[in-house]
C-alpha cells in the first residue's frame, strides 16, 4: 500500500516559524486543496494549536469540510461561482473574497434574507491579472461597499491582494504592486472603510518581504515545509513523506524491456522491483527516466514508462524482496529524495507533486497532536493539543 505519512509535528513547527517571521502579523493558515495534499482538518487542527489564527480556502466546500469537522477559527474562502448558495457561507460564518460588485450584491441579498450582515475581504488586482477589482474598478467596488455596510448588509473585515512573484525580491514588478496596493488601500480609508484587516504576503513574502507583512499574512506552500525561495533555506521542515512496498522482484537478464514501449531496456543483468505507485496516486508520468526512490536507504531509479498504478524499479544487486519499505520521497534527511527534487524531474513545482496524490493513497499522522487533529477554537495558547478536541 502506498501512503503519505505527515508529520504533525512538522506543521507545527513550521507555524512557529512563519509566526516569528510575521513579526507580529497574525498567520492565516492556507489549506486549500486538501491541505496541499496533507488533510485540510489534520493540518488546520495542527496550525491553530501552534498558533495560526485563521484558515484560508478557495471553495466554499472547503470551508464547510472545516466547519463540519468542529473547526471554528476565522475562516476565508476566496473563490465563488454565480451557482454557490451564498447564504451558506453566512449561517456558516465564513469570510468570502469580494472581486467584483455583482458579488457583493448578492452577498448583500442573501444577508437580507438572513438578516445578517455578510463578512467580506475586498480583492485588489494590484498586477497578477487574476482574481481582484482592476484599478478602475476599485472606486466602484469599494462606493458599493461603503453603502452595504451603512445599510447593515455586510461587514467588511479585509483588504487584500496578491503577489505575482515575491520569491524573488529584485523583481521589478514587485515594487510596482506594493504601490498598486498602497493606492487601493488608501482609496479604501477615503471611502469611510477604515479598520479592516490588510493581507498580502503569500509564503515567500512572509519570510523576506517585511513590507508586505501588514496585518495578516497568508503562508501556503511553507506550512508544509517546503522552502518558498529557490536556492535559500529558512528552517522549513517537510511534512510529508510519501512511502510504498515492494510488491514483486524478479532477476533479468541484458536486454530485457522494462514496462511499456518498451522505452527502457536493461543493460545488465539486475533485479527489477515492482511498486504499487502510479500516476493515478500522483506519481506524474514525466518523471520516467529521471527520477529515483530510496530502498534500503540507497537511491534506485525508477525505470520505464510510469504506469496508472505501478512503477518499477532498477535496483541492481541490492539484496531487496516483496515488503521491503521505499521511500518516494521525503524530508531528505537520510538520503532520500525531496518533493522539491521531484518537482524538478517532473518539471513543475513542489505545489502540484503534493496537491496530486491521489484519494487511493492513505494519509497517516504523526506527531504529537496525531489523532486529536481538530480543533474547535483558536488555543487559548499556542502549541496546546488538548485544544484540538472536537466538542
């Protein structure tokens, strides 16, 4: 059986960090997309106990798996369609990302329908071209906002962007959305809509753009431990490891064709290992021909064509037979490969490794918070397990 093992404890100490680099900003949480792959309600449990304040989502869904699982810490979700029953999001207490004044007035209905205001974060486009309110069309977002709130349709409880490329700081767009921000910004205080939360730094911001830090920032990629800048390290420690079983070996001789294709062929007599591991588990089928695991605390490469459910190995004359533990990928600390490493056989980033592994792969938890993942509250103080019990 393949699993993805996550440390908890890893999550935790990742936050600790994050929280000393926000240099007193308060630390939302990503957990989008299942938690990067880890378990959304394992980890926002794990990041609240070690003192995360808010949970950040896209979908409305996403937030009502943490609502459902007894999470009650400030939660945002930031992407919406026309179809989603926003009156949802209000009996469930949800933050919702505003882009767009045809958004914020159906908010507004349904907080009159429900009698009760609406929570929203208003979006700045400030230059990624993706979600938020262009620069022309701020003033009229934010005019539409002051009179939902005067009315007592909605609350506005943020002002937010985001960065197109804060891992590298010497980029020249990155001085120009720091001032797009601080005109929506100030536009925002002119429109009588003072006293909100203002949130731009993403993981890379957080730990080397102090300017970006503001009131709240929004770590991702980094609650997993995976380092946000190429080629510098911040302490981040790698939540997960993605282990499997040697399921079947058998010895070949030179010339034998190894999976589909066949585009690999043995040139030597060797033992090839079968693994339960394929691309409908998330081993992407790119990374042919490039990438390796651990056996016995030795790398192997894998060899051939990746198939839906299995990969096979080269494992030489490595003395390896079924049951025998192989490590996909992990921290790195005993030799094995990283996500990071895997994210460049295949071309892309650590992100979409992680966010792949698919449903059939079991996750187990570890650490000290394993098993009482949930949390009802923010802690009364950080690093408090007993404060993950569901009521």
């Amino acid at each position: 059986m393949t699993t993805a093992v996550v440390d908890l404890d890893a999550v935790r100490h990742n936050i600790r960090l994050l929280r000393r680099a926000a240099a007193g900003a308060r630390v939302m949480a990503v957990v989008k997309a299942n938690g990067f792959g880890h378990g959304s309600v394992e980890v926002a449990g794990a990041a609240l106990a070690a003192g995360a304040s808010w949970l950040g989502v896209t979908s409305l869904a996403e937030a009502i798996e943490l609502r459902t699982a007894g999470i009650r810490a400030p939660i945002l979700a930031w992407l919406h369609t026309p179809d989603d029953v926003l009156e949802t999001a209000l009996v469930s207490d949800l933050d919702l990302s505003v882009s767009a004044v045809r958004t914020l007035e159906s908010l507004a209905r349904a907080a009159g329908r429900l009698g009760r205001p609406a929570a929203v974060h208003l979006k700045a486009d400030t230059g990624l071209s993706r979600g938020g309110a262009t620069a022309g069309d701020w003033p009229h977002l934010l005019t539409v906002a002051a009179k939902l709130r005067a009315a007592g349709l909605i609350t506005v409880r943020g002002v937010w962007s985001h960065l197109a490329n804060a891992e590298d700081p010497d980029d020249p767009g990155l001085p120009r959305q720091l001032i797009a921000f601080g005109h929506a910004r100030a536009e925002a205080a002119a429109a009588g809509l003072a006293g909100h939360l203002v949130h731009l730094a993403n993981s890379a911001a957080v730990l080397q753009l102090p300017q970006a830090r503001f009131d709240l920032v929004r770590p991702g990629i980094a609650v997993y431990g995976v380092e946000p800048v190429p080629g510098r390290s911040f302490g981040l420690r790698p939540a997960m490891t993605l282990e499997s079983t040697v399921i079947l070996t058998k010895r070949v001789g030179p010339g034998t064709g190894v999976s589909y294709g066949p585009d690999h062929v043995v040139a030597r007599e060797t033992t090839l290992a079968l693994v339960p591991a394929g691309y409908a588990d998330g081993v992407p089928r790119r990374v042919a021909g490039r990438a390796e695991v651990a056996v016995h605390g030795r790398r192997v490469p894998v060899v051939g064509r990746i198939a839906m459910d299995q990969i096979v190995l080269d494992v030489g004359d490595l003395p390896v037979r079924a049951g025998d533990r192989v490590v996909l990928f992990g921290p790195g600390d005993r030799g094995e490969p990283t996500v990071a490493e895997w994210a460049g056989w295949a071309e892309t980033n650590p992100h979409e490794i992680l966010t792949g592994i698919g449903p059939r792969v079991r996750r187990s938890y570890r650490g000290r918070c394993a098993g009482n993942a949930i949390s009802t509250r923010s802690p009364s103080r950080p690093d408090e397990c007993a404060a993950m019990t569901p009521s």
